[in-house]
C-alpha cells in the first residue's frame, strides 16, 4: 500500500474520532481531547492536499532543481493551524478549571442542567421542560436537585 | 488605497499597545479604542466614497497572488468593515473593573471582523475567523459568573468543531485547485470544484462557519451564551458578527461553488433555522431567550434569501441581512433592564415609557408591518422566492409568513404587557441613559430609512450586482487574467 493512502485513511480517521469524541462523550476533557484529535486530522489533511511521495525540500543548491519538489505553502498553513489550535487547546483547559471550580463537576450534561437552571432561576421562570417534560425527567432533575 | 489595510491593521496594533496606554495614563487608556474605531469607520465611509461603484484589491506585501494574500475591497466588503468598527463602537464594552481587557478583547473582534469582510484569501479568512472567536470568547466569559464560564466552554466546543470543518474544507480545496486565493478560485471553480468533492468542501465550510451565524444544527450555543453574556456583547454578537460570517459564505458562493445542490442545502438548513428559532422564540418565557430564539429565526430567513441563485439572491438577502443588523443590537440593548421573565415585565412602560415605543418599533420592523423597512426587506424575499421554479423555494416563502405570524404573537404579547400594570408588582427599573441613546439612534436610523427607501434599494442593488458578479472580481483581483 501506498504511504499516501495510508496517510488518507488516518487524516480522515482522526476527524472522525474526534468528532465522535465530541458529540458522544460528556467529560468535558474527552470533549476537549476529540477537539484536539480533529483538529490534527484537519491539519494532516491540509498537509496532504499536495503530497508527494519522495518529494525534496523546495530548496535550489547550486543550481540543482529536484525533480520533485514538496509544495511549501500547506506547511506553512499547518504551522499557523497548529499554533490556532494550541491557543484554542489552552484557553479550553483553562475555561474547564473554571467551570469545575464553579459547578464542582466537569460532565457536560450535569454542567447543561445547571446552567440552565441557573439562567432559570436569574429570569426568575421554572426551569423550561419542567412543565411538560416526561415524569422521568422531572423526577431525575428533582433526584439530583 | 493602501489605506484600505487601516482598517485591520489600526485597531488590532491599538489592542496590543492598549493596556500600556492605560498603565500610563487611565483616561487615555479609556478613550483610546473608541477614538480608534471612530477613526477607522470614519476611513472606511471615505474610501467607501472614493471606490464608488469600482473595486479595488491590495497585495499584503507586495507579493502576488498565490504566495502574498490579497485584500479586495467592493462596496459589500467595505459596508460590513464599517459595520464591524462602527458596530463595536456603538456597543463599546467598556465598563467594569475588567476595562483594559474588555477594551482590548473588542478591538481584537472589530479588526479580525474587518478582516474578514476584506480578506480575499481563504486561509485567511480561516485565521481571521478564529480570531473572531477567541475575542467573543473573552468577552462573552466576562461577566465572571458561574453561567457564563459553562455557556463559553459550551460555544468554544461547538465553535472549535465548526472551525475544525472548515479547516477540512479548506484542505479538500486546495487538494483540487492548489491554490487558496478567491480569484483564482473563482477561475479554477468550473472545472476544478465543480464535482462531489466541491460540494462536500461547500458544506463542511457551510457548518464551520454556519456556526457564528446561527445556522441550524450548530447554533446550541445561541440560548445559553445571549443569556449569560453582556447584553452589549450579544448584540454585537448576533448583529454584527453573524452577517460577517453571512458574507464569507456568500462570496464562497458567488465565487467558488454554483452546484445547484449547494444552493439547496443551504435553503434547507434555512427553513429549519426559521421553524426551530420561531417556534422556540414563541414558547420562550425570559426576554433574552426570547429574542435570541428569534435571532436564530432571523438569520434563517436571511439564509433562504442568499440561497436564491444569482444577483436576485444577493440583494434579497444584504436587505434583510442589514435591516437584521440595526434591529438586532437595539433589541439586545433593551434587554439591559428587561432581561429576566416576560411575566415581570408587566408595567415596564411607566417606569421607560421610551424604550417601550422603541420595541414596539423595532418588533413592527421585525415582523414586517409597512412602511418600516422589514416589511420591504421580506416583501422583497418573498416576491423573488415566488419567481423560482423548484418547489422547496414555494416553502421557503410559507414558512416565512408562517413565521412572521408567530413573530407576531409573541412579540405583541411582550409589548401588550408592558402596559398592563399589575398590583403588588413592582415594575422593572428603568433603562440607563447610554443604552437608550444608543438604542434610540439605531431606531430613528430604522425609522429615517422609510423616507429614502428608493435611493436606498437602488444603492443596495448596486452592491448586490458588483458582489454578485464573479469575472468582476477575478479582474480586479488580477487584471490579466482573460475576461
């Protein structure tokens, strides 16, 4: 097999992974993990758009032109993208402490519940679904209350 | 015309320089980012006069396309730089201990927002986005309360994963052109992204930055972050923001992608947005949610417009789009003092009797009652929906009367409140003298457009022609490429 494919499959594996670990966990660091996974993925990717097997640097010694030259614009992309991602890895992190230290918990469904509770009880209304939500909700949001 | 650099460069070098400014002097530190952004809207309006209906690009640099990154300015580019300075003005954070930050953090967003209406490049326009979204996200958490920590974390996920889908996006594109400049883009386009792999490219870029403009399935964030953050910041937010992500898409449209089924994704997650946003707006019992609900809806409807093809799109669409952008913050900054439930609401007219009549303004533009420009800004929409030919537009158009109908409801069932005072109810105070200034400003700006409506639709079909033609741009942009 090809590197090239096999480059293919994992850029596209990281994607999916991470956007998987995105919308199905509910820890906010595996939340904050598959971020960081997919943003690599986008990043290889963005990498590969130009690769080419065996490629020199597309530098010019005396004179030499290689014959096949790696196309420097996607790394200089990457670059900047890695260190977006970075920045955004760091401040997420941090913003995490903060919401641990202020719901004592880092399950993003717990920390749902109690923001919206929180923006319930600021407006001074019952909490939204309390109405006309099924018994069971109504009865796990007063269980865990 | 080099100038035109101004506008990103001047407030974002004054972000940096601006917390040694306040360590030399506090008075200066407070009063420089507004006078800078004065500065740079007021740069903007005169080269707006300048260019007139010609555009103009600039190489960053000196370096040509591919290698150096462009900046294009048309009318539809400098209209939204202006709106970014001139929006963040208006809505200045300011206040608080926090200052130095907050300040900083705003002319960050009002730079990076101007880079993105101006930017040519694609990447760019990536690193300008996620700038974007870095200073909302500041701005957003300072309020330093339980909530809006959780409702930030919440929108940087949804956020990161969206700029995430637009990276790919952006990978997928160059994979089949080799170049990320718009121009050359626009010339590659036919033959090279006119394929299943343009298409899948249009739709992760639709998502990734559908996010900040409140596009259906990645707008979560919508609720919780206008109802924990500033009510200024929400303003900017769903004003100002969200039609500059509204604008890199219609340029990607005009330029990059004419799938037909481009068009038709787009006016699908339209016509969610609309029934979502309304119908939760509708059944809302807090002002902030309610009005952000509504937003979602809003934007919908703009989403529809710009998915009819060709220059009819691009006009229908800037009309709501911009009417959007006026009543939005107005109705945000009304939410200063009203934020809270509907039902204590009830008497708010004795103690603001001004703000009042403006939200009754305001919601008769929203819902589109003649003459105020939201009933010519929809009619409009709807008479070219009802000129296409596939029948998903002929829906489009239904659910915007349907949603209209809901606006109604309950947006009167707000207003009628206000005058109905109840015993033993203590009536929510007043508003405080800058929101209802500015408030009042961008409303007597609604009411003053009913009497230049001509002038005004013809100016604006203008920019819609210019941004709506392709081989324009590409000219421009490269004056030797074949016409």
């Amino acid at each position: 097999m090809d590197t090239g494919l096999i480059l293919y499959v994992a850029a596209f594996g990281l994607i999916l992974i991470g956007s998987a670990g995105i919308v199905l966990s509910s820890h906010l660091v595996r939340i904050i993990f598959g971020i960081a996974l997919l943003e690599a993925g986008a990043n290889l990717l963005l990498l590969l758009a130009t690769y080419r097997e065996g490629a020199a640097a597309p530098i010019i010694v005396d004179g030499r032109v290689p014959l096949t030259m790696a196309d420097p614009v996607p790394q200089a992309l990457v670059l900047t993208a890695i260190v977006i991602g970075v920045g955004i890895l760091a401040l997420a992190l941090s913003l995490a402490l903060r919401v641990q230290r202020a719901y004592g918990t880092l399950d993003m469904r717990e920390v749902r519940r109690r923001l919206e509770q929180d923006i319930a009880d600021e407006a001074g209304i019952d909490m939204p679904s309390s109405a006309d939500a099924p018994q069971a909700v109504i009865s796990r949001q007063e269980g865990q209350a | 015309m080099n100038k035109l650099a101004l506008l990103v460069a001047l407030p974002l070098i004054t972000a940096f320089l601006l917390p040694i400014i306040h360590r030399v002097s506090a008075a200066a530190g407070r009063w420089t980012g507004p006078l800078i952004l004065a500065i740079t809207s007021a740069l903007g309006i005169s080269l707006w006069g300048q260019l007139g209906d010609s555009a103009v690009a600039i190489e960053l640099g000196g370096f040509r396309p591919p290698l150096g990154i462009t900046l294009y300015a048309d009318q539809m580019a400098i209209l939204f730089a202006v709106a970014s300075s001139l929006g963040t003005l208006l809505l200045w954070p300011g206040g608080g201990e926090d200052r130095v930050r907050q300040s900083t953090l705003a002319l960050i967003l009002a730079a990076a927002g101007s880079g993105l209406a101006l930017s040519g490049d694609l990447f760019n326009i990536y690193v300008f986005y996620e700038l974007v979204a870095v200073a909302s996200y500041g701005l957003i958490a300072a309020k330093a309360s339980a909530g809006s920590y959780a409702a930030t974390m919440r929108y940087l996920v949804v956020s990161s994963f969206g700029a995430a889908m637009a990276l790919t996006g952006v990978a997928l594109v160059y994979q089949a052109t080799g170049t990320l400049n718009l121009a050359q883009l626009a010339q590659l386009a036919p033959t090279h992204l006119n394929n299943l792999q343009g298409l899948a490219a249009f739709v992760l870029m639709l998502i990734g930055f559908g996010v900040k403009a409140e596009l259906f399935p990645v707008n979560t964030w919508v609720p919780e972050v206008y109802a924990t953050a500033p009510t200024r910041i929400s303003g900017l937010l769903a004003g100002v923001v969200s039609k500059l992500a509204l604008l890199i898409i219609v340029r990607l449209l005009v330029l990059v992608f004419h799938q037909p089924e481009a068009l038709t994704v787009m006016l699908i997650l339209g016509i969610l947005g609309v029934v979502t946003g309304e119908l939760a707006a509708w059944r809302a019992r807090d002002f902030n949610r309610m009005i952000a609900f509504s937003s979602i809806g809003q934007l919908g409807i703009i989403f529809i417009a710009f998915a009819i093809p060709g220059k009819a799109g691009v006009f229908a669409g800037l009309a709501v789009a911009l009417h959007h952008l006026v009543v939005k913050p107005a109705m945000f900054l009304l939410a200063e003092r009203w934020s809270g439930s509907l039902t204590a609401l009830a008497g708010a007219a004795k103690n603001s009797p001004l703000a009042a009549g403006l939200f009754i303004l305001l919601a008769l533009s929203l819902i589109g009652v003649p003459p105020l420009p939201g009933f010519w800004a929809k009619l409009l929409v709807l008479v070219e929906l009802s000129e296409q030919s596939q029948p998903l537009y002929y829906l489009g158009a239904f659910v915007i009367l349907a949603g209209a109908a809901l606006e109604a409801n309950y947006l009167f069932r707000v207003a009628s409140r206000f005058y109905r005072a109840e015993k033993d109810h203590k009536a929510p105070a007043a508003h405080g003298m800058p929101e209802l200034a500015t408030a009042s400003l961008l409303c007597a700006g609604l009411a003053g457009s009913v009497f230049v409506l001509t002038p005004l639709a013809e100016q604006l079909e203008g920019i819609a022609t210019q941004a709506a033609d392709a081989s324009h741009y590409i000219q421009t942009v490269n004056p030797e490429a074949p016409p």
